[in-house]
C-alpha cells in the first residue's frame, strides 16, 4: 500500500483545524487535513462573538458566506423579568456549514491539502506518525494535531476521554423560515418594546438550572437550543424545556415538523480542577479547540477560543520551525522532497511554546469562568438571583446594560464581573 507523506496532519476541519491549516499553509509547511464530513451542520448556535470579528476580519470580509450581524440581546430571568439590550459593536450568526466551509475554503486556497475520509488510526514511533484513514488510505507525518470536537478520536487516544463532570449537554433546533421570509415570534410580554423579532437574540435563564435557552437569527432559520451541566438534567427534561421555549417563541405552539430538525451534542465546559492539569500537548502532538476543552464553562462559547488556540499553535510552530521549510540535512528528508522537515525535538519544543502560550492568553480567563460558573447561575446577588439581579439592575441602568452586552458578546472579563456590576448597582441603589 502506497503511504502518502506530509509534515503536519490536522484530525478535525471544523473552525479551529481549518484555520490552523491556513495559517500553517500560508507559512509554507506541507499541512494536511483530515475530516471525514467536510463543511457540515455541527450541533451549534453559529455566534461569532465579536472580539473574534475583531481579532479574525477575515470571517466577514467575503460576502459569499451569508450571515446575520446582530446587535439586539433579549434576556429573561429566572423569575420572568426580562431587558432588551443593544451592544455597540455586532456579533455574528453563521450556520455551522457555512462557517465551516468559510474556513475550509480558506485552508484549501492557502495550500492545505483537504482530505475527506477521517481518522481511523494512528500511532507514533518516536520521529513521526503512522496515520491510517476510513478509505485504507496510510499516511506518514511528523505532527499530530487533534482538532475534531468535544467527542475527539484523536484526544480519546492521546490523553482520554472527557470526564463527566468536564461537559454539558445541549439540544436544540434549527426552524427554517416559511416561504423565504421570517416568521415574527409571538413570545407574550406585558410591555410591547420588550417582544423579541426574528433580528435578534433571545437568552433565557431557568430556575434552578446550570445553563439557559437560546434563540439565535440565523440566515434563512431559527436556531433553538438549551445546554447544562451534564448529568444535571435528563435528556427528557431538556427536551421539555426546550420544547416549552420553542412553543412559547412562536405564540404557543411547535413549528411544523417539516420545518424544524432536531440536534444534540456535548460541549466543554470544564471544571475547576481540571483546568490544573489539563493535558493539550506532547511528544509530536496538539489538541486545540474543543478538542482541547477550551470553551467558556459558564455559557459553551467555543468558537473564539477555535479560532485562538489554532493561531497560538501556529505562533509556535512558525516560531520553532521558522517561516519556510529549510533545506535538509540527508537524514531529514521527509515527504519524498516535497518539504523538509525539523527534528522531534523541534516538534516537541513547538508543543511546549504552544502549552504555555494558550495558559497565558486564555487559561486563567477560562479557569475563573469555572470558579465563578456556581455563583452565576446559583450564587445570590443584592438580595436576588444572581441572573436575575443582573437583569433587574439593567432594566433600569445603562451602565449595567453595556456590562451585560460586552459579557454576552465576550468581551467582559468574569474576574471583575461582579465587582463591575456592584459599582453599578450602588449606583443604582
């Protein structure tokens, strides 16, 4: 059997291998890349928040990729109190196919060379890796990155599974609009300014619950969902909820079941302790993005945190092995020519840098996130529950508003939350 050669082998072409694939291509490494579904509808809401947007332009900057900007946040309480807010700077709705393939497009033009077969085994022998996929194929790499999701193939083999206590489980539903036009939601309120439209996002907080419902405005569809700790809540119960919110945001009744389809999956959201020894590289190897666990532990955002820890690995891996492939020593020669390659060690080197450069620019955010996660959805805040006394103090306070909107589009840091949220409230009060 033929073995085919590359550098760095990418498990996964969701936002985060893709745009590894970019960067690294771009620099001249021989990248390939590995997914057994291309471009597909992941199990996910599609918000791009906006420090992403600011941080990666690309995402909108070709317009043959549509999505929704949305500026407009609706939030519920958990005892029904409820705040419309308005954030300065847009955040982003894609589909996940859409998203994906935005991504994937850019690592094909770049150079990487897209693979449609995933993963089935792989092994390491000290200076490189032994790859076999779905269609027989074999391959031979220097690099291993996994980057295929929360259930990730390539972390179950490196370092293990998730631990229950490390995931949430979400639901939801994707509603296509009738006849190419939004239908408007009838979600009941006592004040009219207050009723949610097909432009924006709705967010609600349940009682005694580890999570919330959302409704996000994508092109062409609605998508509904609901996420918790797992094992908080059974499935059954989160389909109820989910199914009563839906119900509720179209006037008291489900979509056509023509219209709507159903998802579930699991999501990141470490806890405490688990962020200490969080294992994301070795010998020869890297996880990034969910893969690796980096989403928020208190909402599952993980799309940025794609899209960061691949720029972070790529800064590493350029930084160690330099721009362009060097010209080879006789025992270096990899690939049949077609690239040259460093030494395990430089690999090796590359992971580490990687290591400490996503603890330094993201760990300590993500590890507060799980500190605070109890205290968000369970804690009491002046008297109230947490979520609620947040909403409460915006109905009445624009200062509170913008802390609201900048946590929701990620750019709130949850270390000076509540202490920025009490400034407010004194205000208030």
């Amino acid at each position: 059997m033929t073995e085919c050669m590359a550098e760095i082998a990418i498990v996964g072409a969701g936002p985060a291998g893709a745009h590894l694939a970019s960067r690294l291509a771009d620099a001249g490494r021989e990248v390939v890349l590995f997914d057994g579904k291309g471009a597909w509808e992941k199990p996910c809401g599609g918000g791009v928040p906006t420090r992403a947007i600011r941080e990666f332009a690309f995402l909108l900057e070709n317009t043959n990729y549509p999505r929704k900007l949305v500026s407009r946040i609706t939030m519920i309480s958990p005892v029904g109190r409820r705040v419309s807010l308005t954030v300065d700077d847009p955040f982003a709705i894609y589909s996940r196919r859409v998203l994906n393939g935005l991504v994937l497009d850019r690592a094909i033009e770049a150079g990487a060379l897209f693979v449609r077969a995933a993963v089935s085994d792989f092994s390491y022998d000290g200076s490189g890796w032994d790859i076999t996929t779905g269609d027989g194929r074999r391959w031979r790499a220097k690099f291993l990155v996994g980057a295929d999701g929360a259930a990730s193939f390539a972390r179950r083999r490196l370092v293990g599974i998730f631990p229950r206590q490390d995931l949430a489980l979400a639901f939801g539903y994707n509603v296509a609009v009738e006849n190419g036009a939004p239908t408007e939601p009838a979600l009941k309120d006592k004040r009219a300014e207050s009723k949610p439209s097909m432009d924006e996002v709705t967010v609600q907080f349940p009682k005694n619950f580890t999570g919330y419902l959302w409704a996000f405005p994508r092109p062409g569809a609605m998508n509904f969902g609901v996420a918790s700790k797992l094992g908080e809540k059974t499935s059954d119960q989160l389909r109820a909820l989910l199914s009563g919110f839906v119900s509720d945001y179209f006037g008291g009744r489900m979509p056509d079941s023509s219209r709507a389809s159903f998802f579930g999956a699991k999501i990141p959201t470490l806890d405490l302790k688990s962020w200490k020894g969080l294992r994301t590289s070795g010998e020869g190897w890297a996880l990034i993005g969910d893969a690796a666990g980096f989403a928020d532990p208190i909402t599952g955002e993980g799309i940025y945190y794609a899209f960061k820890s691949a720029d972070l690995l790529a800064e590493a891996l350029i930084a160690t092995l330099g721009d362009k492939p060097h010209a080879p020593a006789d025992d270096e020669s990899f690939g049949g020519g077609a690239s040259t390659i460093g030494s395990p060690a430089l690999y090796s080197r590359a992971a580490k840098r990687y290591d400490a450069l996503w603890r330094d620019a993201f760990g300590k955010e993500l590890e507060h996130a799980s500190y605070r996660l109890p205290q968000f959805y369970h804690g009491r805040f002046i008297g109230h529950i947490f979520t609620d006394a947040m909403i409460m103090l915006a109905r009445h306070h624009r200062g509170v508003r913008t802390i609201l909107g900048r946590a929701l589009t990620g750019e709130q840091s949850y270390v000076t939350l509540k202490r920025d949220l009490m400034r407010r409230a004194f205000q208030v009060i």
